[in-house]
C-alpha cells in the first residue's frame, strides 16, 4: 500500500496492519476454500521494521555479553519475536526465549550458559 501519511494503517506496534493482514488472510481463505498466506504492507514498513529489529537485537545482545545482565524487549507480535530469535540464534555467547502470554509475551535476551 502506497500513500501520503498511510501510519494509521501501520497503528501502534503494528496492531492494525497485523489485524488488516489478519482479516484479509481470512477473508482469502474462506473464499478460496484453502489457506493461501496473503502480506499486507504500508510503504515498506516491515522491512523497515524487520532491519530495525535485527539491529536492536545485535546491540541488546552485545550489552548482555559485557554486562553479564538479562534484557527484556518490549512486547511483540510472534512474527517480530521470531525475527529476533532467528537473528541471535547462531550468537557464540547468548539464546533468547520467549515469555509471557500473548498479547504480552516478550522476548528475553539472555548469556548462554
């Protein structure tokens, strides 16, 4: 989706986007009788969005390495949680696990044992 001042479409966290993106996979589906993933995006959001996380990641993990302490992210949608684990999953000296419950469940970036 392309547009002037599309934010209302992202929301906060991503929430509308996510729930657009939902609805329409739902709507697809019924419709065709079978699950066929659809990707909705606003102006090259989740891109931008996936490099952000990839790069907090980095920089969490590497303060976990000199500060020996245990950061928690802020509360993510699973498929931005899942950016973040596939990302430090090959890290030498940190692993990260999820907790929590949804709509509240968190990433934990920890040094690995």
């Amino acid at each position: 989706i392309q547009g002037n001042d599309l934010s209302i479409l992202i929301g906060r966290r991503s929430e509308t986007l996510n729930a657009l993106q939902y609805i329409t996979n739902l709507i697809v589906g019924k419709e065709l009788g079978r699950w066929v993933p659809v990707l909705i995006d606003v102006q090259g959001y989740r891109a931008r969005r996936e490099r952000q996380l990839k790069a907090m990641a980095h920089r969490l993990a590497e303060q976990v390495v000199q500060t020996g302490r245990t950061q928690v992210l802020e509360p993510m949608a699973a498929n931005e949680r899942r950016i973040i684990h596939l990302e430090l999953r090959d890290h030498p000296q940190v692993i990260t696990e999820s907790v929590g419950e949804d709509p509240n469940r968190k990433v934990t970036i920890l040094l690995r044992k």
